[in-house]
C-alpha cells in the first residue's frame, strides 16, 4: 500500500506582494496533484498549511477544489489537517478545509481525530499553539492508544519538534507516542526524513519557497513531496522533487567590476522561461545609486524582481535608498495599511511588534504576541471543532 505525503502548500500567499508568486504557489500544487495520479498511490495526507490564510481567496479554494477533484476521480481519497495558517485559534471557528468534506476530503479534527483506510489507522490532530500543550498531550496518548489495536498506524500532526525546530516548537520529541509507523508531520518548511520509534518520521517541507531562508535546504533537497510505502516492516519513504516554475538566483558581486557580473547574471538567465528574483549583494560600493541604477536597468526587463544590497567598502550596510524627505516611515507605513481593520489594538500591536522585532528582541515579541491573543481570543478547552 502507498500514499502520498505533503505539507505546507500555502495556497494564496503572494510573497513580494507580487501576483506572479501566488500563481507560483498554484503551479506547483497542480504539479504535484499530476504527479501524485502518476505515482498511483492508494491515497493522500496533507498535514496542514494547505492555504496560506484561514479566509482562502476564491482563487486558492478553486485551486484545491480542482486538485481534490482530479484525485476522487482517480479514486484517491485525501485526508487533511489544518495548520497554524489556514485555522482560526478561537471556539466554535472552522478551518477551510470543511468546505470540501462534501467533496469527499477527510478533515481530521480534534472531534474525528481518526479514519481508517483498509487496515491502516490514520489519526491526527490540527495544529495546537504551545498554550494548549496538556490538551495536546492527552490527545496524543488517546490516539497512540487507539493505534496500539493496529499494526499499520500514521499519525498527522502540525507542530514544531525541538529536535528539528529548536527556535519555537509545541512538542520534545520525547512528547510523541512512539508505536506508530509512519508520523506524516507539517509545519516545519524543509525537508526532513528521520527514524522514529518503529517506523519513519518525515516533514516534506513546504510545496514552494514560501521564504527566503527555504533557499539552502531548497538546493539541498528540492521541494516537493514523499510518497511512503507501507509494505515492508518498517515504511519506505520515497522523496519526489517537484522542478518549481521560477528560480531563485542568489549572487555576490563587485562595485568595482559591476558591469562583468551583470553580463553574467544575464548569460544564466536570458533563456529561462519564467523571469526569476534576483538576490544580489554588491561588495566594496563608493555609490549605492550609482550601483543601483545600473543592475536596474541592465537586469530589471529579465527579473521579476531584484532585491539588492549594498555593501560599503567600510562595511556599513546600505539596504535601501530612501528619499527621506517624501518617504513615509515604517511605523506610519504599518498604521495605515491597519487602517481598514478599525481596531485600535491591531496596529497597536503592529507597532510594538515592529519596535521590537526591529531590535532584534524576538522573545519579548512572542511574549507579547501570546498576551495579545489570550487577552483577545481566549482559546477553551477544545480548539477548531467541527
Ligand atoms: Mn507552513
């Protein structure tokens, strides 16, 4: 028997603000829905971020719909989670992924945290914050229990590992119930295929570079997903790259011999098909402008974008030209793109992020983060019924 695995499609994000990245994002799903039918499996598990919002786009659920419909005509069922992106974390709210029950998609929630496919037990959980832990704890050893009556068992889950996610998880790795054979995890957005317990333990990472530090695990392991064979006594796990429709180029170049590294941007990428985003770093820079003006208009016509850096010869770092005397600062920027949401404790919010954040004081923003949604959604004993 052999399903497919994937994770963290994130249908609907525009990286860059930029509608080509969410058509990206599309692309890509429908690749993977086609290569999915090729490979011929019994089934399919998607362990959340399926849509990058919990309020998907017509355009982001008529992707799905379609995808799930190419799959039930192959006879594919698909089983889904939802994740931290695509749910709401407040009582009685429902993730996206219930509109399409009646399309025959198995939504695993903490009311059906189970299914089973033939003689393979399929459980799983959504995504629960840290704040939820003891809940999510005893879900879990209610659900290694249930899995303990079959020899073929999958847990679906959507959390942060410590192992694999030392910056924030929900769980240790020693928090998981170890009898299961195959952990379909999401959440995290590269690829990782590990041994866990009896069986295998696997993040297919998300479907595109939804970031840009993606980029060193993306050349690494590509993106894409895995489809897992339960025959054997332990699953074999087999990684399927999925070719993404536009590059990401990453380059260092030189003030001084500017015009020779730019010739060289354009010979790798005048035959792509796709205009890619230029990553560029420029070293030992006398004039930002001057530097920036010449990569623009050699390079803007072929790139969908160019993020450039300066870099002086003193090493001080330029990141980008602001005509200060017209430019609107950050924190007004922040303000009125909050406008629309008329609540004074959002951009509030925003704003003491943004000092933070800026500050680099990360701990002290989750801090704050968490106060702010306990204070303003207090989350009851069960998250995301249906
Ligand atoms: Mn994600």
């Amino acid at each position: 028997m052999k399903f497919a695995h994937l994770a963290d499609t994130h249908l609907g994000y525009r990286q860059f603000g930029l509608v080509e990245r969410e058509k990206d994002f599309y692309e890509v799903f429908e690749r993977i829905i086609d290569k999915i039918i090729e490979e011929e499996v019994d089934f399919v598990i998607h362990s959340g971020d399926l849509f990058d919002n919990s309020r998907p786009s017509p355009i982001s659920l008529l992707t799905f719909q379609k995808g799930l419909l190419k799959l039930k005509n192959a006879n594919i069922p698909v089983y889904a989670i939802a994740g931290n992106h695509d749910s709401v974390l407040r009582k009685g709210s429902i993730p996206p992924q219930v509109l399409f029950k009646k399309f025959g998609l198995k939504v695993i929630s903490p009311i059906n945290t189970n299914y089973m496919y033939e003689d393979v037990f399929i459980g799983g959980l959504p995504f629960y914050p840290s704040s939820q832990y003891k809940n999510l704890k005893s879900k879990l050893a209610e659900l290694s229990k249930k899995a303990a009556n079959h020899e073929k068992s999958i847990l679906v889950l959507h959390q942060g590992i410590d192992k694999y996610f030392n910056l924030s998880y929900e769980l240790e790795i020693g928090d998981i119930p170890d009898n299961f054979s195959y952990y379909a995890m999401g959440h995290l957005h590269n690829y990782i295929n590990d041994d866990f317990g009896k069986g295998k333990l696997v993040y297919p990472g998300s479907s595109e570079i939804w970031k840009i530090n993606e980029l060193k695990d993306y050349r690494q392991h590509g993106k894409g997903f895995v489809v897992v064979d339960l025959d054997g006594s332990k699953p074999s796990v087999k990684r399927i790259k999925i070719d993404l429709p536009r590059e990401f180029i990453e380059r260092s170049l030189d003030y001084e011999s500017l015009d020779s590294g730019i010739e060289g941007i354009k010979e790798t990428i005048k035959d792509f098909d796709n205009k890619p985003i230029l990553n560029l770093t420029v070293e030992n820079v006398s004039s930002a402008s001057n530097a920036y003006e010449r990569i623009n208009e050699e390079l803007d016509s072929l790139s969908l974008m160019i993020r450039p850096k300066f870099i002086t010869s003193d090493e001080e770092n330029i990141d980008l030209i602001i005509d200060k005397e017209n430019a609107l600062g950050p924190i007004e920027v922040l303000s009125s793109r909050l406008e629309s949401y008329d609540d004074e404790d959002i951009t509030k919010l925003a704003v003491d992020l943004y000092n933070l954040l800026s500050k680099d004081k990360s701990e002290e923003a989750e801090e704050l983060l968490k106060e702010f949604y306990n204070k303003k959604y207090p989350v009851e004993d069960e998250v995301m019924e249906d």
